[in-house]
C-alpha cells in the first residue's frame, strides 16, 4: 500500500508533500527516545510527561522555569546522561501539552504544585529521585517540600532559582514579563522574545530559539499572569535542610541574581554553590558540559548519602 494513502482526503500531490515534508523534519522531532507517561493530579489536571535514559539507573526529575517546557532539558536528556540516570521531564500545569486551567486560584496554592510533583513521581514509579529546579521550578520545590517534606527525596539542585521573595534578587531582564501577559499577540509575541534573550548570555543558535519562542507562546497570558506574585519565605525549612544540596547560578544572569544562589547556600547547611562565570539565566544550555557533569556527581554523592542513612 502506498505511504499517501493513509492520508485522506488529500490529493496524491498535496499527500506526498507532507510526507516530504514530514520525513525532512530533524531526526530529533521524528523520533521518541522516551517513555511518554500520563500524569493525573488530584485535583484533575492532566500532566505530560517523559521518562528518559536508563530505566534502572538513578533517579531525577527536572522541573522547568516560568513560561517554559519539558524541552527545555533536551541538553540532558539527549546526553549521557541518559546512559547511567534515569530521567523524569514534564510539562508543568499551563505549560507545553499539559492541561491549561484557567482559573487563576489552580496556580495560586503551593499545594496544586506540590500535589503535582508527588503525581509524576508516582506516575513515574520513582523511589528517590533529585529534584533539579529552574527558575521558576525552584518555586515549585518550595511547595513541595512545604506540602510533602523531604523524605521521598535524594536530593536538591536549585539552578538560577530563588529561595525567598527579596527584590535584590531580581534583575532588569525581569521587567519585560508585564507585557508578556498582554492579549495582544504582537505585544506578547515581542515581549516573549526580549525575555527569551533576556535569558541567555551566550545566546542560542536560531533554530534552538525558535523551538523555545514556540514552546514559550503555548503558555496563555491568563496562565502567566496566575503564576505571578506568589510570596515565598522558606528560610525555617532551610535551615533544617539535611538532605544534599547544590546551587547552581550563572554570574551573569540578569533575572535572579547571582545574590540569590548566594543566599540559598549560606542558608542550607552544607549546600554547595557552584557558580559559572559569563553564563547567564540558563547554565545548563549555556554550559550544557559542565553542568551535566556536575550533575552526575552530585546525584551519584546524594544517592550514596541516601543509603548510608
């Protein structure tokens, strides 16, 4: 049976340049090197999510920042590695293919978040996995660890992340984000732009920038604005922080300043901060090498803590 067949309702022209078209997508699109996993959270939002790399292998969850996607890990997940860990991405509610609620009170409460990541943990079967936050997903395991604790977990990598609600930490590349809630898709298109490059030091190639600028406008203005404004102050939980902790920021991020690395580490005891010269928001693009290696370490020393206790 010939391939344009399948396709209905089309001319055998009009079929066989899509199917060109299809087979001349980047292998990267065309094939899944994952384990799709569908996530239900309690409180009824559908989460899409993704296991990568060695199904035996230690375990990690990556949690995006604001207005991102599970793709923006592809530097780990297509890495190494996938030969020795065990990897968890998703879409965090409002954001890539998961549900997009709309009212404002479903990302409010810590507790939607939190109920969220104990969801694709257990979606995923994961028994102590290292949380990686970026951004934004710091927030998010703040609202874990406010709601569940520690005890299901290996370990902690804030990454460009915040720990407590302080102006200082904040830079001038956040100021952009008030016209990312604009309805006006040409506003909110330009806005998503400048934030995008806002993000970067050394900024990505064209065709990375436009994956990112596509997956970034998937997230509606509604969603972007539900998320802002949420206060946090976690200090007594970080103070009595025992599991293992590393802080990784880049020196040159313009929207959570290198302040904020700085505070979360001298206030975990025993949290080391590793900080990357002339790297902006995102080290582990930007320096996707060193960060997978530190990584790997660092998850390797957490799960060896993990069994020695």
């Amino acid at each position: 049976m010939r391939a344009t067949f399948a396709l209905r309702g089309l001319g055998e022209a009009t079929a066989t340049v899509m199917l060109t078209a299809a087979l001349a997508l980047p292998a990267t699109a065309q094939e899944r090197n994952y384990k799709p996993l569908t996530v239900r959270t309690p409180d009824g939002v559908t989460i899409s999510a993704q296991e990568w790399g060695n199904p035996k292998g230690p375990e990690i969850v990556f949690i995006h920042g604001f207005s991102q996607a599970s793709l923006s890990w592809a530097r780990q997940v297509n890495s190494d590695l996938a030969k020795e860990f065990r990897m968890v991405t998703y879409d965090l509610r409002g954001h890539g293919n998961s549900d997009k609620p709309l009212e404002p009170q479903r990302y409010k409460e810590s507790k939607y978040w939190a109920d969220e990541v104990q969801a694709v943990i257990d979606a995923a079967g994961l028994k102590r996995p290292v949380l990686v936050g970026w951004s934004y997903g710091g927030r998010v395991i703040a609202d874990y660890l406010r709601v569940h604790g520690s005890a299901r977990l290996a370990g902690l990598n804030y990454v460009d992340a915040v720990s407590k609600s302080d102006p200082k930490f904040f830079g001038e590349g956040l100021k952009i984000q008030p016209l990312m809630l604009s309805d006006d898709l040409a506003t909110n298109i330009a806005a998503t732009r400048q934030f995008l490059h806002n993000c970067f030091e050394k900024q990505p190639g064209a065709d990375d920038f436009e994956v990112m600028l596509a997956f970034n406008m998937m997230v509606p203005p509604g969603v972007r604005a539900a998320m802002g404004g949420r206060q946090l102050n976690q200090d007594d939980l970080l103070k009595s922080m025992r599991l293992p902790v590393l802080v990784t920021h880049g020196d040159k991020d313009r929207l959570v300043l290198l302040a904020a690395g700085k505070y979360t580490a001298e206030t975990i005891s025993g949290a080391r901060l590793s900080i990357y010269p002339g790297i902006g928001h995102a080290p582990f693009y930007e320096d996707a090498a060193r960060f997978n290696a530190e990584l790997a370490a660092f998850v390797r020393e957490a799960n060896k803590a993990q069994s020695r206790n």
